[in-house]
C-alpha cells in the first residue's frame, strides 16, 4: 500500500501505478517495470493487446518482491470478447505473465459480447483466478446496463481522464455507485502539450516539483486512481515522488479550470478496433 494521507482503495489498489501501454515487449518493458518496483510502485498495469505481459512477468520474478505484494492488472482485448474467448484469453494472458492469478481483470472496450464476458469473469473470479474484476472505457449507459444484467459491481472503471479532459461527470458517478476509478493518459498522453502549460509550470514551480508531479498529485487528491506512463528512469522515480507535499484548494481548481472536454483518446461510443 503505498499514499500516506491518500491512502489505498477498499480492495487494496495502490492509488498511484505504472502503465506499460505502447511500452514494447523486451527490455524497455522488463526495465520501466524493474525501476518502478525498485522506486516503490507496487501496481503494474498492463494488458494482452500491449504485447507486454511476458516482460511484465519477468520483471516481477526478477524484482524479487514478493507476487503478493504487487498489485497486477491486465484486460480482455476486444477480439476476444467478440468471438467469446474469455476464459481462452484469460489463462493466456496468466500463461504470459507467470502468475497463477491476477489482481484485477478488466474488459478493455465495451464492445458486442461484453456482457457475456462479464459473466465468464464472474466465474473466474469465483474460481479465485481473479482478485477483482472491472470494466474499462465504460460510459454511465453502459454500467447501468451493467447493473440490469450482473449482481456483480465492477470494482473499477478505467477512463480517460486529465486535466485537459476531466470527464468529472462520469467520475462522480462512479464514486456514487461506490466503483473506483482509474484514469489512463493521465498526464495527457503521448506527444500532448499539456505539461508545457504555464499554470502547471506555475505551481511545480511554487512546491520545486515538475508538471507532471503537480498533474500526479491533482488526480490522487481528487481521488481516483492514477497509472502515468513512462519508460525513462528518472521519470518513473519522479512520478512516485508525488507524496510530501499537497496541492490546496485554489491549485486544485486552477488544474480543473484546464477542461477542455475534448477527448485524446478514442470515444467509447463511437471507435473501430
Ligand atoms: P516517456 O515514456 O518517454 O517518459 P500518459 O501517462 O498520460 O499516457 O502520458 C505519458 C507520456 O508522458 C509519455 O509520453 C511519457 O513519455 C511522458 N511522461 C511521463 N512521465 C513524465 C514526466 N515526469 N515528465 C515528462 N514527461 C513524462
């Protein structure tokens, strides 16, 4: 558990992790996952469609902390709900890793077939392959079809959110509906802008950090779940550096005020893959 004051959620997920998306198989995977457990993450997130799992494995048997201590989350690509191999795809993805379970499950897109897969993850985790089970890129519409058809609650909706894009309504419903949210392209993804913006270069001046720890420290005093991605050193270890320090109420809303509403990434409702 890591977070001091910011603490861990009810199922016992780090609130800060490291995401491997776009980090390729071999060594820049096995070494971005090293540095992190060697700088005190203890959350990995990956999934099958990053090609990445092996390397997410190896790192962690080379790590030498204990598998029970990491917290390992990978998702159910779209193909595979599609054509209703979810428990094919599940053992795969535990063959790739290593493990002889995972912490979190996750459909990846809401795509058709998505509520018969939920119901082959219920099962898993029942069978106890599976410490919680979540759902990813959900809007409200579908957690609500969600709840007409399953008497399990996802533990987790992974979202895009940012200050850019803090998609704030569909957080606050999850946090009502008791669901823990997770945000991915948390500092505005690859090749964004959104670190040169001179408000957050205002306030990592003012506290002696970088954006991207102001932008860090933001999503976890708002209470979701954070998993930046890097595949420097120095930026793994910066982004968990994030823990001595506290953004007051006129700096929170001076980075919310930086909504746009406009996407990164693909919308929920309407992609093709
Ligand atoms: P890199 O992997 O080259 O370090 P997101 O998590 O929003 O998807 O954004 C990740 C992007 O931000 C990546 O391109 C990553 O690049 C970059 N990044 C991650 N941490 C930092 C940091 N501390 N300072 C600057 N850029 C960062």
């Amino acid at each position: 558990s890591v977070g001091g004051a910011v603490g861990t959620t009810g199922i016992g997920i780090p609130q800060l992790g490291l995401g491997v998306f776009q980090t390729p198989e071999g060594k820049e995977t096995v070494d971005s996952v090293r540095w992190a457990l060697e700088a005190g993450y203890r959350h990995i997130d990956t999934a099958a469609v990053y090609g990445n799992e092996e390397s997410v494995g190896q790192a962690l048997r080379e790590s030498g902390v204990r598998r029970r201590e990491v917290f390992v989350t990978t998702k159910l690509w779209n193909d595979d709900i599609r054509a209703g191999k979810t428990e094919e795809a599940f053992y795969q993805s535990l063959d790739r890793l290593g493990t002889s379970y995972v912490d979190l499950y996750l459909i990846h897109w809401p795509v058709d077939g998505w509520q018969r897969a939920w119901e082959v993850m219920v099962d898993l985790y029942h069978q106890h392959r599976i410490r919680a089970i979540g759902v990813s890129n959900f809007h409200q519409h579908h957690l609500e079809e969600l709840r007409m058809i399953s008497a399990v609650r996802p533990a987790v909706d992974q979202i895009e959110s940012s200050p850019q894009f803090t998609n704030q309504d569909l957080v606050d419903y999850c946090h009502g509906k008791r669901i823990h949210v997770e945000v991915w392209s948390p500092l505005g993804g690859t090749g964004g802008d959104l670190l040169k913006d001179p408000v957050l270069q205002r306030i990592a001046d003012e506290h002696g950090k970088s954006p991207a720890q102001i932008v860090i420290r933001w999503h976890l005093q708002r209470g979701v779940i954070v998993i930046p991605k890097s595949t420097h050193q120095e930026r793994i270890k910066q982004n968990f550096d994030v823990f001595d320090f506290t953004l007051d109420e006129n700096e929170m809303a001076a980075i919310y005020a930086l909504n746009t509403g406009k996407r990164n990434g693909a919308d929920p409702d309407n992609f093709s893959f």
